[in-house]
C-alpha cells in the first residue's frame, strides 16, 4: 500500500510540475533574460552559480518556504494569509506577475484534482502556495513535493538559459544534474522552516528583474 500510495505521489507530482503542464513558465526568465545581456550569465558554469544562489539565498528558497508553510495551513484564513505574504515578498512587479499568473494558471489546470482547499485560494495566489495547498489535499509528502519543484523551477530556468546564452542541450543538462545536490538539500532544509525564515539576499537577481522591465529587446514577460 505504501508502494502504490508513493508511487501515485511521484505521478501527480511528475504532471502538475511538468513543463507541459499549462502554466506558462516557458514564458518567464525570472531575470535571467537581463542577466544574460549584462554578462552576468555567460555560460553553463556561470549558469550554475547564478541558479545555486537563487536556490540557497533567492527568490526559489523563498518559495520553497511559502510551500512547505501552505503546505501545513490548516484554514482558509490561514491559506489567504499566506497567499497575500507571498505576493508581498515579490521583489519587482515583474516577479509579482510571474508568481500570481503562474498561480492562477495553476490552479485552473489542476481543476481534475481539485480540492476545497484549493477552491478556496484567492485568485491572486502565487504558485508555491498553490502548490503547497494542493498536495497536501492529495496527502503527497512534503519533502518529495519541495524537490520536484525546486527541480522544476531550475530546470525551466536552465531552458531559458539555454536559448538565451545560447548552450547546448547537453551543457543545459549538466547544468541540471550539478544542481541536484543543492536542491536535495534545500528541500530538506526548508522541512524545518517557519515565517522567520522568509526572504533572501540575491539581490543582483532582484535588480535583474527589475532592469528586465525597460530591456530594449525581450523575449520573455520576466
């Protein structure tokens, strides 16, 4: 029974982060698009370092927080809380934009699965909290829910890299697979954390996202 719970787990998980599922992040860079013209990101190794710290001090720790705390939000006033939170901590109008519409196509694409819980959510909600409300409805673990989507952020950043930069599909792939004990860690280290643990200092990622917004030439929303 255990078996068959967590292999359920892993395929609803697998779908809702999947690049395929309708959110649209294959339309957002998160800044990365100015990193790149700035010369910040030059390469696949330059690449890395920018993704790692995003993950151990950025926007994508942030999230994972939101996550695991909406994850454990018992009430809809507790669930609205930290939905109004998330679109606070927001670092640009830009990182707004990108985590409310990715929340908000979420939510309309998990309608199959959806829950009261998930019903419940404002329509402003950002993603890691409509993630974190709707697998914790599905009773998927916490700590495999944390690493599939810490995954899914850095791979969908790695994709845009790859036609920014530009890198090859292999070097892109590296890239990813470097990243796996950082995002292992990080998953688990977020398990243990509480509000106190919000926000980050990345901050030539935040400027990035805000100097994306005048970019002469965009092929990204952020």
């Amino acid at each position: 029974m255990t078996t068959t719970i967590t292999i359920e787990a892993q395929l609803r998980l697998a779908c809702w982060l999947s690049p395929a599922f309708p959110t649209g992040a294959f339309a957002y860079s998160h800044g990365l698009e100015w990193a790149v013209e700035a010369g910040d990101v030059r390469d696949a190794a330059g690449l890395a370092l920018w993704l790692e710290d995003l993950l151990q001090h950025g926007a994508l720790w942030t999230d994972a927080v939101l996550l695991r705390l909406s994850y454990d939000g018992s009430s809809v006033a507790d669930r609205l809380r930290l939905a109004v939170l998330g679109a606070a901590l927001a670092g640009s109008r830009e990182r707004r934009l990108e985590t409310l519409t990715q929340g908000a196509a979420f939510i309309a694409s998990a309608r199959p699965w959806a829950t009261p819980a998930l019903e419940s959510l404002p329509e402003e909600t950002p993603y890691p909290v409509a993630v974190g409300v709707l697998a914790a409805s599905h009773g998927v673990p916490l700590a495999l829910t944390l690493a599939f989507y810490l995954h899914a952020a850095a791979g969908n950043l790695v994709s845009a890299a790859v036609r920014l930069v530009p890198l090859g599909q292999s070097a892109g792939l590296d890239c990813v697979r470097t990243l796996e004990p950082v995002i292992a860690a990080r998953a688990v280290a977020s398990l243990r954390t509480t509000e106190d643990d919000l926000g980050g200092a990345a901050f030539r990622s935040d400027i990035a996202s805000m100097r994306h917004e005048t970019q002469y030439t965009r092929l990204f929303r952020t």
